[in-house]
C-alpha cells in the first residue's frame, strides 16, 4: 500500500501563498483612504466648470492691460522732462513775479482804453445818423472844378 500524503502534499506550495495573503491585508486596508481621496477628486471635478468660468472672467479682464503698459510706457518716457521741469521751477518763479508785475499796469492800462473806447463809442454813436444826414446834403451842392 501506498502512503499517499494528499493535501499535506500541497502545503509547502501554498506557504508563499498564505505569507502574501498578509501583504493582501496590508493592501486591502489602503482602500478606504483611496475612496475618500477619489471622493476628494469628484468634488473637485465638479467645481471645474464654475472655475472655468472664472478663468474666463479673468481672462476678460486682462484685455486691458497691453492698453496700460502702453500707458505707462509713455509715462516712463515722460518722466525724464517732467523731472527737468521740476527742475526749472525754481528759476522760473521769480521771472514770473518780474512778468506779473510788468502785466498788471499794462492790464489796467488796457482796461481804461476799453472804458474810453466804449465812451468814444456812446458818443458817436448818435451823431451817425446825422454825419450820414450830413454826407447826403454834401454829395447834392455842385463841385468847384479847377480848370484852371
């Protein structure tokens, strides 16, 4: 008779197999970390259209600012004459004063002739019709010829 060792047999095969059923374990209990990140993920997946949007938004409003780097290109290249003009002021100041001076008897000078042209004007002003009066009368006596 034949001693046959049957499933005994098999055990050291299946050694290996019952040392990685542990690392199976191991793996197996990652698994509820990995749902609740995978839930992270869909939540986040669904907030993209909304960010999407906003994006866009975004995007409209920086169409503006080429505009302005011209803009402030242009102020950049400004500041060095307004910086020469700060400069300037001091001096300029003073030549001012000596022209405010010189303009206020000249304003007022010029104020009294319109004051005495507006007289002139009040005055002449009636005698016209009588000056045009005048010239008609004039141009009807006969003329002196010299032939003299």
């Amino acid at each position: 008779m034949r001693i046959g060792l049957g499933p005994l047999a098999a055990l050291p095969a299946a050694i290996p197999g019952v040392r990685g059923l542990g690392e199976i374990v191991d793996a197996l209990r990652v698994l509820p970390e990995l749902n609740k990140r995978l839930a992270a993920i869909e939540e986040n997946t669904r907030r993209l259209p909304r960010i999407e949007k906003q994006l866009e938004e975004v995007a409209g409003g920086t169409a503006v600012l080429p505009d302005m780097v011209r803009h402030t290109e242009r102020i950049a290249e400004t500041m060095p004459v307004l910086v020469e003009l700060q400069a300037s002021i001091p001096t300029i100041v003073p030549v001012l004063s000596r022209l405010t001076g010189l303009i206020e008897p000249l304003h007022e000078s010029v104020m009294e002739l319109q004051r005495s042209a507006s007289t002139l004007a009040d005055v002449t002003e009636p005698l016209q019709g009588a000056a045009e009066r005048f010239g008609r009368m004039a141009d009807r006596l006969p003329r002196r010829r010299n032939d003299q």
